[in-house]
C-alpha cells in the first residue's frame, strides 16, 4: 500500500490555547477504498510548558512513540495515521483504522515494555472520512 507522506502544518487557537497541527495530504485512494472505516484517537496528556505545548524532552518523547507506533501499524496496514493535534497540554493522534480492537491489540504490543502511558483512546465510525475531510477543508492549502 502506498502511502503519501505529504504533510501541512498549520497554526491555531482555541479556547485562547494554541494549538498546531499536522495532516497528512493525498490519501483519497485509501480514503475511498473502504478498507479504514474507523476513526481512532489517541489522546496522551504531557505536563507542557505555560503555553501549553510540550517541553523539548516532551517532544522529543512523544515523537520516538509515535513514529514506533505508526510505522508498525502502517506496516500491517491496521491504521493510517491522518493528523496530529498539540497543544492545550494534550497530543492527539488521529488515525483511520480497520478496527478499533485491532489497533489496541498493536498499541499494548508495541509498548509492552514501557510503564503505563499517559494515554486515552476512542474511537468511532467514520466510513466517509468526515473528520478527516473536514480537517483538510478547514487548514489544508491543496493545489
């Protein structure tokens, strides 16, 4: 499966908290291929800066999970990562997957060794990539 790795980066605030984020570009053929109906979220708090983003250890600690994680998902083709959303104290990963159980069986597998992270997941159905076309809609500059 190929996969784009074609990023935008945009800036934003909500509730008088900056937020940036990350959302991956081209992925319509996955999109409408029907395969990753789900919409999964991965949620971890961090302690942040008075900004609310995260410390450089912070970053440097969220980024070395998240790309163990991705890589090993994508590669099983269980989930796509789509965007990611930091600030307000909070990284949220948004991933479109086949199963929300599959995906939680590759998370507890993949971080078995380390202790308990400070992590929530949820996830719904979302066959149409509503959040997803949304996101692209709302920061994403396509040519």
């Amino acid at each position: 499966m190929q996969i784009s790795n074609d990023w935008f980066v945009a800036e934003t605030e909500f509730e008088n908290k900056s937020f940036i984020i990350r959302g991956r570009l081209f992925l319509d053929t996955i999109r409408l291929s029907g395969k990753f109906a789900t919409r999964i979220a991965l949620v971890w708090e961090y302690q942040g800066d008075v900004q609310g983003m995260p410390t450089e250890k912070e970053t440097q600690a969220l980024d070395s999970l998240n790309e163990k994680l991705r890589n090993i998902l994508e590669e099983k083709e269980i989930a796509i990562l789509t965007a990611i959303h930091i600030g307000g104290k909070t990284a949220r990963y948004e991933y479109y997957g086949i199963s929300a159980e599959k995906f939680s069986i590759v998370l507890n597998e993949t971080f078995s060794e380390y202790p308990p992270l400070p992590i929530k997941i949820g996830a719904e159905s979302d066959p149409e990539w509503n959040n997803y076309i949304e996101t692209i809609q709302q920061f994403a500059m396509q040519p």
